[in-house]
C-alpha cells in the first residue's frame, strides 16, 4: 500500500474496514519535520477523538496543549493521549518535530491498557520504541490491502510498544521510591547525630542489605551515609563551638567520636584549623551564628573535604 502525502504527515488513512476486528487502526504514519506544523483535535464529533493515540518523536521538539496545560515533547519521548481528551499538537518553530503516529481503538487496545493500567489522559516516557512503530508501518507498505492479518501483525507491535512502557515506568517508579528511601535515610541519620549510627544500624531501620542501602544514598547525595553523617556531625559541631561553651572533650562524646583526638584530626580535615582554634577564631573575630543543620554550611564542609 501507498501513505497518503499530506500537508504534515505521510499517513495510512482507515476511515472504513471491511472486516470486524478487536483492533480498528484509524491512522498510522511519520509527521514531517515543518515549523508550521499544528494539529487541533478539538471538536467533539472528530473520529481521531474515539482513538487512542500513540506517538514516539524521532527528533525535535513539540508542545501539547490539554485542559490549559502545555506539555512538551522532544526527541526520544514515547507519548499516549487517552481517547475523548481534547487537545492541540504543535512544532517547536526552531527544532521541527518529526514523529510516528498511531491511532487505533477497540476491545483490543482497551483490554491491553487497562490490563497494563494505562489510563492517565496523557502519558510521557522516554524510551525507545521507534523500532516498533517502524515495524507497523513496514507492514502497511509491504501489503496490497489491508485485511485482518496486516490487522493482528500489528496488534503485536502495537502490544510490544505497550509492554515496553510498562517496563519504562515502573522503572521510573522504582527510581521515585529509591529516591524517597534516599531521603528517610538522610532524615534518620539528622535525627541521630547525637547516638552512634552504623550501616547495620541502617540497614535494620529500612530492612535494607548494606550494599543497597549505601547505592540507593549514593546515587541520590554522591556519598555513603556513613560520610554523610560524619559530615553533619561537623557542621553539628561548628555551630556548638560557635554558640556554647561546651567542651571539646564533651563535644566529642556527644557525637559519638570514638575520642577527642580523632575527633580534633576529623574536624581539622574539614574545616582546615582543629575545634579550639575554630572557637577563638570565631570568637575573636565574631560572626552571625548559623543554624546547627545549614545546609550551605554542610556543601561548604564537603567540597573542602573533597579538594
């Protein structure tokens, strides 16, 4: 079969099948790269709107207006619009959007998102189904109608698209929950400064193995909770020596140093003078007193540790 050539798009156009399926494909195709590009699907009784439709941008950028919300779209981005939503899709003037399309409707495609609860009206992910996309269209060019076989081959594509960003997001879901795991962690670990804290300490509290424990942080703060918390622990200690007049020795046990020697040679490598110099300075040449958790103050701490 031959793609229609159109103002935007080269398209297969199914307005009316000869045979019933589970599937009825209404349009498929590739959105040529056109600054003027502008597709509104507005209008309630417009077929394209009792369709699901399926896009993956192959380069470029483009915008999506929905219920007075822009979303933007660009290369590599795999988006789903949910049937009956009203929307407005448009070019980005200096990166033209180019993409592939497909719009299609039935029990087949509704048992397959509601299977894979995929029901938002619009959905973004990037990933990588260009292939897919690529392949139904394959078989499109190479048949001489379109009959009930070209129908369920591409109902397969069509399923692998699906099961593809299924995948993609519970990715991105897992990478959320992480990213929160990464966050009770930090809070844990600013709510026991004054207590020893060790990795099995951790690891009981979030039922957690050390090495994810320690990868799940890293990957989120770019550092251990163990070097973490020795960094807290230092800023903990500079706002003591700036604002009481406890001891060093005291200072040191209160944070669980294993002495005030170590304690002495920590603080130093932080902070570059040892705690009593740090007080006589800071006394001597006055200052503003900081909060015990500042967190400039920490970066600060950390990017002398790091040099």
């Amino acid at each position: 079969m031959k793609p229609d050539i159109g103002m935007f798009n080269d398209q297969f156009f199914f307005p009316l099948l000869k045979f019933e399926s589970p599937l009825t494909l209404y349009l498929a195709g590739y959105t040529r790269p056109q600054t003027d590009y502008k597709i509104p699907l507005d209008h309630p009784l417009d077929p394209a709107l009792t369709c699901y439709q399926l896009e993956y941008v192959t380069d470029g950028k483009g915008y999506i207006d929905i219920n007075g919300k822009t979303y933007t779209v660009e290369k590599g981005d795999f988006f789903f619009i949910n049937k009956t939503i009203p929307r407005t899709l448009y070019s980005d003037t200096s990166f033209p959007l180019q993409k592939f399309f497909i719009t299609a409707k039935g029990d087949f495609m509704h048992s397959l998102l509601d299977l894979y609860r995929i029901d938002s009206s619009i959905l973004i992910v990037k990933t990588n189904v260009s292939q897919y996309f690529q392949n139904i269209l394959n078989i499109l060019y190479e048949a001489d109608s379109y009959t009930i076989n070209e129908c369920n081959k591409i109902g397969i594509e069509i399923l692998k698209i699906i099961q593809n960003i299924s995948l993609s997001l519970q990715k991105e879901e897992k990478t959320l929950d992480n990213s929160r795991v990464a966050e009770s962690i930090m809070d844990y670990i600013d709510s026991n400064l004054t207590r020893k804290i060790t990795i099995e300490d951790l690891c009981n509290q979030f039922y957690m193995g050390k090495t994810q424990i320690i990868k799940i942080f890293k990957k989120k703060y770019k550092m251990t909770p163990m070097k973490y918390a020795q960094g807290q622990r230092i800023v903990t200690a500079k706002y003591h020596l700036r604002a009481t007049n406890i001891s060093i020795s005291n200072l040191s046990d209160m944070l669980c140093f294993a002495d005030s020697k170590y304690f002495s040679n920590v603080f130093k490598s932080y902070v570059g003078i040892s705690p009593q110099e740090y007080r006589i300075h800071y006394r001597e040449f006055g200052g503003k007193e900081e909060s015990a958790f500042h967190h400039d103050d920490f970066v600060k701490l950390m990017s002398n540790k790091n040099k």
